[in-house]
C-alpha cells in the first residue's frame, strides 16, 4: 500500500486519486487528507510509477512547477514549493462520482453519466 498525501492540493485529492488510481492499477481509497492506493492483486504498488502518475496529473493543469513530489518508504507528498494558492473549488461539496458499470468512465457529474451511458445501448 501507497499513501499519498494531499495536505497542499485537497480540492485536487478525489481527481488524483482516481487518476493515480487508473494509470497504476491500484483501489483508492480516500481519506480526509489523503487516499490509499492498494493493488488488486497481492503485488506491491510501484511507487515510480504513482509519483510519475502525479507528475502527469499536475502537469496537465500546468501547475507542476509549483509542487514536489516527496517520497519517504511508502508514504508520498505532493507539497508547494512556493506561495500558490489553488483556486480550483470543487463542483458539489462531497466526493461523489458516477462509474459506468459497462467501459469504467469516471465523472462527478450525473448528466455527463447520463449521456455517457445511453451510448452503450444504440
């Protein structure tokens, strides 16, 4: 098991976590400050890989300049290197997402689910 803390970037966790999730393998699971990746299968979690899934996710948003990647055994923290501040707030006060059970889709919004789902049955 991975922990990836969050502390610097909590409006970020639930998209990272899903993301990290994906491109290693792994279950998230998610914790106030930080999630959990743990492997499907017995096999340990990669931790080169999770930390180049972060870097990915940041520089993706074009915000990984601001941010390094800590890693201490199992323990990894995405932490500001400078004064920026996220303005990115979340769109629904919980950590709700909506998975198609068919392909694996992931969103948080119902209507972008909805629409998602009715190309599975044309």
């Amino acid at each position: 098991m991975i922990t990836v803390n969050c502390r610097d970037i909590p409006s970020l966790k639930s998209p990272l976590a899903v993301y990290t999730s994906e491109q290693v393998g792994a279950v998230p699971a998610l914790k106030i400050r930080e999630f959990v990746l743990d492997s499907i299968n017995n096999d340990d979690v990669d931790a080169s890989r999770v930390i180049k899934a972060i870097r990915n996710f940041l520089d993706s948003l074009s915000i990984e300049k601001h941010f390094a990647i800590i890693q201490n055994k199992n323990l990894i923290s995405v932490v500001a290197i400078d004064d920026f501040k996220l303005e990115i707030q979340p769109a629904q006060p919980t950590d709700q997402f909506f998975s198609c059970v068919h392909c694996g889709h992931v969103t948080q919004f119902e209507a972008v689910h909805n629409n998602h789902m009715k190309i599975h049955y044309l």
